[in-house]
C-alpha cells in the first residue's frame, strides 16, 4: 500500500469552516488503494489560550501537567475533522499520539520521539480508513503524556513517514512554499521548485518559520520526501529531499536573515592556553546557542573575542561573561543587540570563494560594512548593522538570484 | 492506607478561581498517610460547548469521535486542578481515565465500567501524592477512549471507591445534601443526616437530580459509603449508606415529585390472555420505560390498560400504542401530558397501608384526585393532575415530615 502523509498547522483548522474545507481536500485527494495519514494540530490559538489558563492557577505551571494540559489542543482538532470527514461519506478514524503508538524519552515540553508504533495506523489503513494522528504529543514508558515542543506537529509526521515508509510527507500551512528569500522584503523572490534537506536546515535555523528544524533532520535522516504546500490552494509546493534525488542544484538557493541576534565581546583577554575553552565552556553549560565567533589578535599578547548569540539569551550571556572577563584577567565586555545576521544558503556552492566574492560585493556596493563573516558547506553569513538588513538582502537576492541563477548539474556536485 | 475519594461536578470547577478554590479545599483536609482520590468533570459549560462544535461540522457526529473529543473537558479540568494544588506546594499527579485502566464496554457515549485497575493510582499514593482523576472517561478493550454518559463522574467516583476499598466517597456539589424535599418548592423542607441507597435511588430516579442512578447501583452493589456535600461550605452533607448501616431508618424519609411524565390508556381491549404482553413488549421493543400501570375491567369483556411513560417518549408511544390498538382491536387511545407523579419515599414503611392511607388523606384534605397509584418496598406514588403536584407536595411534607417524624429502630427494620 502506497502511504501519503498529509499535515495541517493551526491556522489551516483554525475554524469549524477551515476544518470542513480541509476536509474536502483530504476527500478530494484520497486515491484507491493509497494510505492516508493526516497529522493536525490544535485549532488556532488554543494552545496559548490553555498556557494562559495555566499560568492564571499556576505562576510556574509543571511540564507534566502542562503537557497533560496541551495535548487537548490536538485531541480537539483530530475529532472534529474526523467527525467532518465522515459527513462527507468517508471511512476515517482519529488517533491520539498515545493511541498510535509514539514513544518518547520522559522529558516533558519538549520530548524526543524514540519509537513509533504502526500496528494500529496499519490495521485502520487495511480497513480502508483515513488516518488522523494528533500531532505534537507522545506517550512516554511511564504512560504519561508527553509533547514535542515548537513545531512538533512537523516532527510527528516525519517521524510517521519515516516508520510507515510513507511515499511523500505534505505539509501544508499558510504559506505555499519556501522562497529564495523573504516575499514580504524581497518582491522578486520567487519559490522554489526544490530545496535539499541541509538548505532547508538553514532556511529553518535562520528564520524562515516554514519547517521546523527537528523535523528537516529527522527527514534527512530517514530520507522523508517532504513537500512544503499551500493549505488554502491546489498549488505545487516546493519539494525537501535529498541532494542526489534532485534534478540539479543551485549555486545559491536562498537568502534569509536573522534580526533576533546579538554580538558581545570580551576585551584585551590574554593570551594563553585555554582561554577560548573557559569562555565557551561556561557559556555551553548554561544552553546558550553560541554563533558567529571571531578571535582577534591585539598586540601585547592580549585578544578580543567576539561572538553571536540569540537576542533572548543576551542578559544571561553578559551576567556569565562579566565573571568570566573577571576570572581571566580582562578588560571587560562589550555588546550590540542592534546587528543583524544576512546568509546565501546553497547546495551547490562548490567554490565558495567566488561566491563570498560575489557577496561581499553585493554589500560593498550598497555600503554595507560586514562586522563578521562565518561560513559553513552550503551557506555564507554576514553580520551586519540592523538597519542595513533589508538592504543587504534586496542587493543579495538580485546579485544572486534574478540576473544569475546558476543551476550547478548533479554530476558537478559529487 | 486510609483512603477517600473526593468527586467535584462541573459547576465546582467552572472558573479558574473556582479552581484555586477546589484545590484549596482539597489541601486542607488532607490527612498524613490518608490517600486522597479527586475526580473531577469538565470545567462548567465545557462540554455542552464541544458538543456545539461537533454538530457544527456533523449534524450526525460519530459515538466514537465524539467520546475522543469530549474526554478533552476532564483533561483540562484535572490538569489545571493539579497545577493549583502544585502551587501550594502539595505534591499531586492528574490521571486520565485511560491512564488510570478504566475499562469499559465498547458502547460510546454510555458506556459501563467491566473493570477498574489500581496499580497506577496505588504507585502515586504511596508516593504520598494527591491523585486527581479525570471522570466521565474510560477506555475499552480496543483502545479506543469511551464516555460513561450523563452523571459519568459520580460513576467514576463509586467505581473508584469500589475498587480502592475506600472508607468514603464524597460529592461534592452546588446544594449541600439530600432534602426531604425540593427547598425550592417546600419551605420547611430539610436536610436528610442519613439515607438508605434505595432511598437514595428512589430520590434520584425521580427527580432529585443530586446523584446519578448508575453511581447509587454501583454504591448499593459494593457497599461503598457516600456523603453528598456543598462544594461552597464545609458542612455536613447527607450520608448515603446501607440500611443496615444507619442508625435509624424513618418511615418517611422524602417527598419527590416528577413533572416530566405523561399518561397514555389504550381503551376498550378485548379481554384475551397475553394482551398485556402484546402492548407492553412492543414498548420494551423500543426502549421506552414504563412506569405505573393499571389495568381495569369493564363489563363486555374488555378493558382500559393504562400507564404511564417519560413525557419525552410519549410521541413514540403513542405511534406504538396506535398501532397495538389496530392490532388488538381496541376502541382507541387516549393520553394527557399534564399530569405529575408525587411520591413519598422511606426504608421504614414497614406497615405500608397506614403510610400509605396517611398519604391519601393528606391529597384529600387538599381536594386532589388520585388518578393512579403504584408502590414499591420503599415509596408510594401517586398521579395527579400537573396543577396541584406543588399543593400536594406541600400537603403531603407537612403531614409526614414535619409534624410526625418517625423514626424506626434498627431492629424493628430487619
């Protein structure tokens, strides 16, 4: 049996109407002798309508009841579009995550699936029922509820995909694909017919909120199709896979940007063994997601480190770095939250110094002064100033992706 | 371990302030090695919301759909009630119905309890934490979440009781025990201290809508000791036992009355034997429950039969009894809405002619007409016309319950 995953984010059941309308899709989409297993997540807002009711009896609600709590969101949504689904005349049934089967480890508000059962998807399947599966919840050994955290709906239906070895996963939702760059910025982005899983990790990690990260990984690991489409229209989305199964890379497929950033610096540390390992280390044991790094060298044996972290973390990352400035003997610190973080992702960057080249031009161009530059195998960041972040985008996007779109062939990339 | 199960209806839970408030009342009686059971209904008009929902997308929704979306209301309710008793810092753990093993038969949306497993609710009281368990739920053999219907919380708490060998059950409620009679209708009616399971389920089947039917069966059936109590006050409620149990049984413990009956006579039918089988097997056929009945001979060989039915099934039996009346070659049949149907009910009846003439006297003093009479071990009944049920409820309360109190020793019951 053929198996196609189809999932639906909040805003697509949002409403009773969206509900039915989505209904009528999955009917309409329904082939003969095809499996068909939808993932949905709460209605709208629920969710944060059942945070704030637990934060009205509970200051610091408990992850376990929270998850407990939550999970209703879901259990809402699978029942009343199987209840749709049946008004249209088709077989369906609506499964909890506990009931299908989705083990995770124990930690609650963001738990990790570790197995999927298929056994009860499978038997509903062979009677020819539709199958909807609540997305962002599990079960743990202890028979509690469990959910995945952000984007866990995404998670639950690759990880479905993954273990019903499902021919394509769909996940629709209020965009109808990924772009070469922001549409609300940038007016001649244009979507992507296809995207391989590590430029779809960037495109996720760097600000395009269409896929969830966890959920791309898991994908590229189990080699999930996944298709990224409109919920409110029949068009082609754009198409997640591997390198090798796509016709042809692009040079450059995209460019995102990133405004939740901040730089900090350490000054005039000296120069000694360790030193770099003390800062990072204390900075790793607090989960603090350290970015860009720079280690420039001082005369008199003294260094400046700088480095990027995420805005939210800022207030802790300065009160770890002020002690650590003391311990080490430095001059102290410095930070900026107004910087932003442009990037080129692209599977088919191959020489990548021509490309930075490219890049680097782009901005000089328009004036832009680049405060850091990382780079990784298929991407080139560059840490500008915040004003000039959409600037630096529109010049990108046309020095790349208008006048030169460069399709490097398969052969070319291995 | 000693332990209690304490049950809170929706009403007690409606707000989260309602809650806070339930949580508080919960810590406080908290007893050291006392294991402290709660189970608790959907918040308010939770329910009756969803079902709104559910019609919205399915004027026909499933069973089985509707039991996986309304199981959602005690899950919220259990969570949030959980966070509040967290947040003064008792330690406590919310279970779903599933989650406990409360299985069930496979009817949806009614169904019955076949089995109740400890062993999770024994782990977390041992562990020394309040357990707060989601009512109105089970699950049934193929895993799939059931709903016990109306009244399903007071059953999940007897059922607990049952199986937990509690010392008591408590329901808590919006009035603050089981009256003599309606305190809305009757003045000086007044609390009961004590009452007998059948007592209990004569009130309960007849109006008094303090506790489910299903819940007092299953209390009778396991012998568990139940006390009906106000949810807003710290009072003492109504102890529901066996009689052997009480101190004392009254010959006359209350005076119900029930509007929502109606009155059908299938006239003029040939006198044959199994005529009274024909009529009331097709009623039992459909389901429908009947109540008194009379049969009364006139001359010519044929007879009246006439009895009573729940005034929401008197269309369906009219058609039945249209039928019946073709087949059986009756003249016809009558019926008439506005009729109630008062009864006294009392374990002490012991010489049942003396109350029951007592009974007559006081509708008589009064100027009502008995149309029909019907008795049982513990209550005579009586149908009157709609118009006087208030007058005679009043007549018959002043006549047993407030001047002449009488109350049967124990030994002169058994």
């Amino acid at each position: 049996m053929e198996i196609i995953i189809k999932k639906f984010g909040g805003s697509s059941v949002g409403s009773v109407d969206r509900i039915k309308k989505v209904a009528r899709m999955i009917v309409s989409s329904k082939k003969k002798n095809q499996g068909l297993v939808v993932v949905v997540s709460a209605m709208g807002d629920t969710t944060d309508r059942l945070i704030d009711m637990a934060y009205k009896v509970n200051p610091y609600p408990d992850a376990r009841e929270l998850d407990m709590l939550l999970s209703t969101g879901e259990q809402v949504s699978i029942s009343l579009l199987a209840m749709a689904i049946l008004n249209l005349g088709n077989s369906v049934v609506s499964l909890t995550g506990p009931q299908v089967g989705i083990y995770t480890d124990k930690i609650h508000k963001r738990a990790r699936i570790v197995e999927v059962k298929t056994t009860r998807i499978m038997k509903e399947l062979h009677k020819n029922k539709i199958v909807i599966v609540a997305g962002f919840q599990g079960v743990n050994q202890n028979n509690d509820i469990t959910t995945l955290g952000r984007g866990g709906s995404d998670t639950t239906a690759v990880a479905l995909a993954a273990a019903l070895n499902a021919k394509k996963c769909e996940i629709y939702t209020d965009v109808d694909g990924v772009y070469s760059g922001d549409p609300r910025m940038i007016e001649n982005a244009y979507k992507l017919k296809e995207i391989s899983y590590d430029e779809m990790l960037e495109m996720a990690s760097l600000g395009a909120k269409v896929l969830h990260p966890r959920a791309v990984e898991l994908a590229k690991q189990y080699n999930v199709k996944l298709e990224v489409k409109s919920s409110f229209s029949d068009e082609r989305g754009t198409e997640v896979k591997g390198v090798d199964e796509m016709e042809g890379v692009l040079r450059v497929s995209g460019v995102t940007c990133d405004k939740k950033i901040a730089k900090i610096a350490i000054l005039k540390v000296p120069d000694k063994p360790g030193v770099a390992y003390k800062v990072f280390n204390n900075l790793s044991k607090a989960n603090i997601y350290v970015d860009m790094i720079i280690q420039s060298i001082r005369h008199d044996n003294v260094n400046d480190i700088s480095f990027t972290v995420p805005e939210d973390d800022l207030d802790e990352t300065i009160a770890i770095m002020e002690k650590t400035a003391d311990e080490l003997g430095a001059e102290g610190i410095v930070y900026d939250k107004h910087v932003a973080k442009v990037s080129i992702i692209g599977a088919g960057m191959g020489n990548k110094s021509r490309v930075a080249m490219k890049m680097f031009q782009a901005l000089a161009e328009e004036g832009i002064n680049i405060q850091m530059i990382s780079t990784s195998e298929i991407k080139i960041s560059c840490l500008i100033d915040l004003n000039s972040a959409e600037k630096a985008m529109k010049a990108i996007h046309n020095k790349f992706l208008v006048n030169g779109i460069e399709i490097v062939k398969k052969q070319s990339v291995v």
